[in-house]
C-alpha cells in the first residue's frame, strides 16, 4: 500500500515512520524546507522518533514538497495543525489549504483521512466540501474518514502500535477502509457511528483532563492562601482505590491539544445556543495559573528582602512537560513575558531545548545558571536534571512541580 501523509509535524511523522515500517510506502508533503532537508539527510527533528529509524527505513519514506506526488497513493492522511486565532477561534487555515491543495490532485478510489483535532462537523462541513470540488463524491467516488491522532509525545509506554485507533467514516464503507488501513499499524481499531462522533471523542478525552487539570490547580491556590501543603493532600487522596483519578498541580497546560480543545467545542456549541460554561471555566483557571505562578515568584523573592525588578530568574525546563523538547502553548513562555514585564531579568536552562528564539534566549549551563541566579524556578520536571544540585546550589528555589518533595531547607518554597 502506498500511503501519503501531509503534515511531517508531531503528528506525521510518527505515523510516517509507523506505515513504512509496517511495509508501506509512504509520501509525506511537508511545506517546511527545513524539514524536508532533515528527512533527506535522514535526521529526524521529533523527539519521539530518533535518527536511527528515519535512516532504516531508506526509501520507504519520500518526503516531498509536491501535492501532485500524492497522486499516487491509496490513502491519504491530513495531520496538518488546528491552532486557535488571537481571539482564541478555531483556526481552520492549514486545513483549508491542505483540502485545497489535495483537491486539485485527489482522484477516484482513494481514501481521504483528517487527523487533526477539530471540532464536530469539519470533516463533513469542511473538508468534504473542499474535497468534492475535485469532481468526485465522497462515498461513492473516493472515501473519507477521521481517526483523531492520539500521540502523547515523550511517552514510551503507550505507542501507535499499543494505542486503540478510533475511526468515524461519512459512509460504513469509508469506515471499512480506514479501519483496514489503521489495522496494519495499530492493534485494535474502534469504529465509531461517523466522524462527528469521532471528533468529539477526541475533545473529550483531552476536555477531561483539562477540567481536572484546572480543579487541582485551582485547588493549589486555595491551598496556598490556607498554608496547605498541595502536594500532600494531592497524595493522600490518590491513596484511595477508586473513584478518584490523580492528577498534579503545576504552572499551567501546554501543548497542542489541552489549552486549544476546549475553545474547539466552545466554538461549536454556541452554533446550538448552548454555552460550555464548565468547559470554559476551566480553560480560564488553566490559562491563569502562569500569573498564579509569577506571583510566587515575586513573593519568594520579597520574602528575602528583594523585589522583582532586576531580579535575576533562572526558569529550569521550558519544555511543556518533561522528557521533550516541545514547547507549544508551554506555561513557561507566558511566564518569560510577565517576569519580564515585572522587571526581571530571565535566563533558562533546558536540556531539551536550547533556543527560545522569540525571547533571543539559548539554554545556560546549569552550573553557571545557579551560581548567576537569585531565584531558581522549577517549571518542567526533566527526569535528567539533578534537583538535590538545585536545592544546594541555588540561592532561592520555586518548585512548581513537586519533584523537591522530601527536601529539606529554608531557601526551597513549593507551589
């Protein structure tokens, strides 16, 4: 089987490499020139995928920049992003393009999949339109489909393979073919009723943790105000067998989906007069807690005689979660802007991530950061980084995390 992938993002590319080596082969449409010159070179610029099997897999993945090459395959996968706009609204513009594009080359007998997430109605309301400009139906002439992307980056213990793979086609043979085509590289494979169905199963399941993401942290603040140690209660109830799932408190959501999916359905309800009050509470809690955050910095600081301005503030990981290089929607960004705003002078050490381009930062040595810092600030909890050397060598210390617990000294405050 020949299988075109387009978008070779954080998404793509796994499932890229996935398919071919599985033994299809795979096209992938990548419009970043710097991307396409990696793959070529056979060096991978995704955390979960290394440069060993990129090079394995020799010319079983031809990346591209031409839509015409996806001519020539039998299915085709959209994995394209879905951010939101200024005014926190769906942004459809890469998918749009992407439909348009595949449109002038689609032909019949393929099979059309959206993997990005987006709210209930795109694939039929959107994309299928789009599509159907081609002059062929959907359904009948070629087959389309979605099957929302459940790639969790930096994990190991949940893969592609191991991870059921939900599909919702707009006929049942659409629905046929995706499982088929899924079944080659996932284990087991869940058909839903339509994509609309599987649209929003995949709002939910990122929906979910936002909401308890935003109790916990909304719960941290509460706790602070009370002098409740978090961290124990967070513990003490994960104690119990069930009915309690545990999730911990931190600086805020990162990542593509969990600070975006709550304004896909948000968007989508008002079209039904219905407002996801619960929904967007939760999104304002998330949103919020990076000035929770900065507040107990400059508090930290305050308590030892200084003030935030001109406050030398080491931020240790600005990854959005340990382990990866990923900083999409990362709290710690919004935190670089407020210290700044404040007056503090800010530098980063991440292992993961050596530039912040869009603050004209690069990643410090930890040694020297320590000695040079006034506050050090535990943002992401890098499973590399010695935290004991933190809490001895640095004048005051902010764990956002929980990963000094059991630490022992009067400069360490945690959230």
């Amino acid at each position: 089987m020949r299988v075109g992938i387009v978008g070779l993002g954080y998404v793509g590319l796994p499932l890229a490499v996935a398919f071919a080596e599985a033994g299809s082969e795979v096209i992938g449409l990548e419009t970043d020139t710097r991307k396409l010159a990696s793959l070529q070179e056979r060096r991978s610029y995704i955390d979960d995928v290394d440069d060993a099997r990129i090079a394995a897999l020799g010319d079983s993945l031809r990346p591209t920049s031409d839509p015409g090459d996806l001519t020539a395959c039998d299915a085709i996968l959209i994995c394209v992003p879905t951010p939101l706009t200024s005014t926190r609204e769906p942004d459809l513009t890469y998918l749009v393009d992407a439909a348009t594009s595949l449109a002038r080359v689609l032909r019949e007998g393929q099979l059309v999949v959206l993997e990005s997430t987006t709210y209930p109605g795109t694939t039929r309301e959107r994309l299928q339109p789009i599509l159907e400009e081609s002059g062929l139906k959907a359904g009948e002439d070629f087959f389309l489909a979605f099957s929302p992307e459940r790639i969790d980056p930096g994990r190991t213990d949940h893969t592609i393979r191991t991870t059921p793979k939900i599909v919702g086609g707009i006929s049942e043979k659409c629905s046929e073919m995706a499982t088929e085509l899924y079944s080659s590289i996932c284990d087991e494979v869940v058909e839903v009723s339509g994509p609309e169905a599987a649209e929003l199963a995949k709002l939910l399941e990122n929906i979910f943790r936002s909401v308890n993401i935003a109790l916990v942290n909304e719960l941290a603040q509460l706790c602070d105000r009370m002098g409740i140690d978090v961290w124990e209660v967070v513990e003490a109830a994960g104690t119990k067998p069930f009915g309690f799932m545990r999730f911990d408190p931190g600086p805020g959501m990162g990542g593509h989906c969990l600070p975006v999916d709550p304004f896909y359905l948000s968007y989508k309800a008002r079209e039904y007069d219905f407002s996801t009050e619960f929904i967007e509470l939760a999104g304002k809690i998330n949103q919020d807690q990076p000035h929770f955050c900065v507040q107990k910095m400059e508090r930290a600081l305050s308590d030892s005689g200084q003030a935030m301005k001109d406050a030398r503030i080491l931020l240790l990981g600005v990854a959005y979660k340990g382990g990866i290089g990923d900083t999409r929607e990362s709290p710690a960004l919004k935190m670089i802007g407020l210290a700044r705003d404040a007056g503090a002078e800010i530098s980063y050490h991440d292992p993961h991530v050596p530039e912040l381009t869009e603050f004209a930062l690069s990643s410090v040595p930890l040694d020297q950061a320590l000695d040079q810092c006034d506050l050090a600030v535990i943002v992401t909890a890098h499973p590399e980084l010695d935290y004991s050397k933190v809490v001895s060598k640095a004048p005051l210390i902010l764990d956002l995390r929980g990963v000094t617990r059991g630490m022992e000294s009067s400069k360490l405050t945690q959230l």
